[in-house]
C-alpha cells in the first residue's frame, strides 16, 4: 500500500462474502516480497503493464490480459517491471479489501501518490494475524540484489 493505488470494485457486502474485488495502480520495482494469504485464493488480472510473480516455486510473467491464480496458503509475491502497471486484484472470500480499506489512506484521484508521500503501515504481528498474512523468511527471488 506504499506509493500505490487501490479501488474497491466490490467488497464483502457486495458479493454476501464470497469475493472482493479491486483495481490496484503500482510503480515500477513496487511489490510484496514472499508472503502467503491463509484465508483466500488470489487473483490477478493484468490491465496494462508487466509484472513477475512468485507462485510457489515458479515465477512468472505476466502482461496485458494475463490472469494469474493463486491458492490460498501458497507462497507468493510480486515485483512491477514496467514504468506502471494495473491489475484487478481478487480474492475469494472476501477479506483483502478489509485490510486495505483500514490500512490505506482515503482519495478521490485515480493516480499514483507522489513517491514517498504515502507512509507505510506498521504491520505488527497482531494485525498480519487479524488480516491471514504470514510473512515468510528467507531471500525474496524476484530481488536478488535485496532492492
């Protein structure tokens, strides 16, 4: 949530929990390192750009009118490649969008925040826990250089 944009498309309400929905705006090298979400399988639909992912093992690519899944409880993260890239990002059930509607700051621009202007949360392990994040150890692939 540092230097980027997220829009809520449709949320826990919306959809009786089964799903969330959000349109997700990132600078170039942006991205989480290795994580996993104990709640929810997650969804990416590349809009513009290109990113790498880290699905388990494997990394990917993926570009325009790429989608991307990956299962709950699998290792992942992710690092833009292009100047900017947007995706839809989904997830089933319905959760992530909580984390972001309560971490995020709140704004009417479709743009990204000037870089540094936006601090970032303090993710404590009460809250990894309230929002099914575990945070995994170890060198993070898709940034060899520690950048």
């Amino acid at each position: 949530m540092l230097d980027d944009l997220w829009v809520v498309l449709a949320d826990a309400i919306d959809t009786g929990g089964r799903f969330s929905m959000m349109e997700q705006w990132l600078p170039k090298g942006s991205g989480p390192g290795p994580h996993k979400h104990t709640w929810f399988d997650e969804i990416f639909y590349m809009l513009d750009g290109e990113m790498t992912l880290l699905v388990g093992e494997e990394i990917r690519t993926a570009r325009k009118d790429d989608l991307v899944m990956i299962p709950r409880s699998t290792r992942n993260g992710f690092c833009i490649d292009s100047e900017t890239a947007r995706f839809l990002n989904g997830s089933t059930v319905a959760s992530m969008e909580v984390q972001i509607l309560e971490l995020g700051t709140p704004t009417n621009l479709r743009t990204l925040p000037p870089k540094g202007s936006v601090a970032p949360p303090k993710m404590t392990p009460a809250l990894l826990l309230r929002y099914g994040v575990e945070i995994l150890p170890g060198p993070d692939p898709l940034r060899p250089d520690g950048g």
